[in-house]
C-alpha cells in the first residue's frame, strides 16, 4: 500500500520545446515562486500534524496517525525547495532544522540494520520495513540540507542512510546479471531494483564529492555500471526492475531516468571522465524524446517528475539546454490549470499517481502536493545553484 503508486501503469505529456539556454526571466521564476508558497501553505494547512505529515487530506479511515518515510522526505524536500528559491520565503531556517530533526521519528539504529524505516519508530509508532530506496533518498535529503546551510552536522546522516544502502547490493554470484540493488530488507525480497541502484550511486557520488573517500566512489560507480548492464532499455530509459530468476519487468518511469542522468553528472563532476558527462547529455536526450511523446510526462505521478526535473537542471549546470526548463514549465502549467482545488489548493490526481483527478475525488496526498510545491519551487532557481539541486 505504501508504495501503490509505483503499481502504476504509464503514459504521459506534450512536445518539446526548444529555446535559448541562460538565466531564468524574473517575472517567470516569480510566477513560479508564488505558485510554489501557494502550493506550500495548503500542504501546511490541511497536511501538517505537528512535528510530522498525514498521508491523506482528508484523513482516510486506513491512515496511520502521520505518513510513511517517503511522503515525509518530500514534505522535507518541498521545504528545503522553496527555502532556497530566490527572494523571499515562508520557509525559514528554523523550520528546515524542525523538518531535518522530523527524521528522528524514523531512524531506528538496531545494530546490523540501522536505517531509516518506513514508518515513524515507537514511541510514535510501530516501525515498519527498511525499503533501500527510501533511504538513499533520505540520504540525498541530507546532501542537500549541508549544501543549502552548510551544516556539516547533517553528513553523517546521509552516511548513516548510505550504510544502510550499502546493505542492499546483491552478493549472490548466481543470479541472472548478478550485483544490483534489492528493494528492501527482507527475506520476501525478490528482485533488483533501478529506482535504489540509480539513487544510491547519486548518493555515493555526492558524499564522495563531500568526503573525498574512494570507497564512496568505487560503490557510485558500481551501482551506475550494473543499471546501465542490467537494465537499460535504451538512451535514458531504465526498467524497474529484475527478479532473482531473470524475470525483467519493462515498466518505465520518469525518476528513473532522472536518477541516472543526475549520476552521470557526479561521476562526471568526480572523476572529470567525459564520457559520464556524454552519457549524462544522451540519456537527457533520449529521456525528453520518450517521456514528451504524446501525453507520457504528464501520466507519471508528480513526484517521479520531480525528480527527473531537478537532475535535469542538475546536469544543466554542466551542459545548459533550455530544452530542460521548458518542457517542465509546460507541464507545471498544466498541473496548476488542471490539477488545483482553487477552494483548498490542493492538487489532485488519479488514484495512479498521475494525471489530472478521477470522478472518485481521490484525496490529496502529502506525496504529491510535496511533489507540485518542489517542481513550481525548482522552476523558480536561480541557475546557478542548479549544481546542488538534486
């Protein structure tokens, strides 16, 4: 249930749209600031529960008492987000330290598989499983809070996060393409998986770029080799997953693509090898030609589109391309003519994730209301911070 979205089946958004590459107009990155402290207000308004999240607004008889990790991690996200936006914010930096320290409520450090789980650790709540990937995002949180605040006290942990990451490799020499990362920390655990292979290698590279330890290095490289070996299907487009058996499950998604172009980029930055920067290039290239076809992008769940915004214009500190901005304003509009409650300003979506609100009224969702506050939040950048936005 926690994970559902990812259930989804794809399709997705509009044409792209080319342009000169350079700073961000004023008046657009405003519009887009606005958009992004709107969006924000309604998340803390309706979805905020002193010191954590709900899940749902409004409140589902299933719900737990506050959300999972991951919706969390993106209400943090959206914060941190529209904090670092240009001019004046309703973020303040005591606010980022409350969302950072909201963490803890996750954390559990039992020896041998200390991470952070799925759900909020007594004496909030019950626990629940350490999913890999939910924990190399956590970690990116981290990276991203030291790069915002340069507070040094947030590494360790991302380290911690990393630890955890670092257990999920596969070491089983008899798999079919051996090596790759599980989902989670479980014996039912059965296959490989993009997402956490793509977003741990990010995560290795940027605390290699902090830390300057080889090891972080070797394992960001590591996990980048065996999605481009085991699971890319062609230029920026990855499938989800193997199974233990060889089984390949083709479904795409748009944060999958993101999570290796933003790795490219870092192994780029960390090793001044340019074949990863060539690659980080073709993999944006062969991405927007897929996800821009027809109605793709905009099917995808929300959140998955932020990612894959933000680690574009990561990459786009490297390599500029307007091509990145464009097509993310055209859906971001989208999202706030279609997908905006005008009386609460929520967003809504299908029950799949994406696209624009079913009959069935399907409430709105910390995950993806975090999701539209940090994409109209990222669109409001200067571009040069866009080295640290993913």
């Amino acid at each position: 249930m926690r994970h559902a979205v990812r259930l989804a089946v794809t399709t997705g958004l509009a044409t792209l749209l080319a342009g000169s590459a350079g700073a961000v107009p004023a008046a657009a990155a405003g519009t887009w600031k606005d958009r992004a402290t709107a969006a924000y207000r309604s998340l803390q308004e309706h979805l905020y529960v002193d010191p954590l999240y709900q899940e749902n607004y409004p409140k589902q008889p299933a719900d737990n008492p506050y959300s999972y990790l991951w919706p969390y991690r993106e209400a943090v996200t959206a914060a941190l987000s529209l904090h670092e936006a240009p001019g004046d914010s309703p973020v303040s930096r005591r606010d980022l330290a409350a969302r950072f320290a909201g963490f803890d409520a996750y954390f559990s450090g039992t020896p041998g598989s200390a991470g952070y789980q799925s759900y909020v650790v007594p004496p909030l709540g019950t626990g629940g499983d350490l999913f890999y990937d939910d924990n190399a995002i956590v970690g990116l949180e981290f990276v991203r809070g030291y790069h915002a605040t340069g507070d040094s006290r947030l590494i360790p942990h991302a380290v911690d996060a990393l630890k955890a990451v670092e257990r999920g490799w596969d070491n089983d020499p008899s798999r079919p393409c051996p090596g790759g990362e599980k989902w989670v920390e479980s014996a039912n655990n059965s296959f490989r998986a993009a997402n956490v292979t793509g977003l741990g290698a990010q995560l290795a590279a940027h605390l290699y770029l902090i830390r300057h330890q080889r090891a972080d290095l070797d394992f960001a490289r590591r996990l980048f080799g065996w999605n481009q070996r085991c699971l890319r299907q062609s230029a920026g487009l990855y499938w989800n997953d193997i199974s233990y058996d060889g089984v390949v499950n083709e479904t795409l998604w748009t944060y999958n693509s993101g999570a290796m172009i933003a790795s490219a980029t870092l192994l780029y930055r960390a090793t001044h090898d340019r074949s990863y920067l060539r690659e980080a290039v073709a993999a944006a290239r062969g991405a927007l030609d897929y996800w821009t076809t027809g109605d793709r992008l905009y099917q995808q769940p929300a959140i998955f589109n932020a990612y894959l915004l933000n680690d574009l214009l990561l990459l786009s500190s490297e390599a500029p391309d307007a091509r990145y901005r464009a097509v993310f304003e055209r859906y971001a509009a989208r999202l706030w003519s279609e997908n905006r409650d005008a009386a609460t300003g929520l967003f809504h979506f299908q029950a799949s994730g994406g696209g624009a609100p079913d009959p069935a009224n399907v409430p709105a969702q910390t995950l993806e209301q975090s999701a539209v506050v940090q994409i109209f939040a990222a669109l409001a950048w200067s571009p040069r911070d866009h080295w640290r936005i993913a």
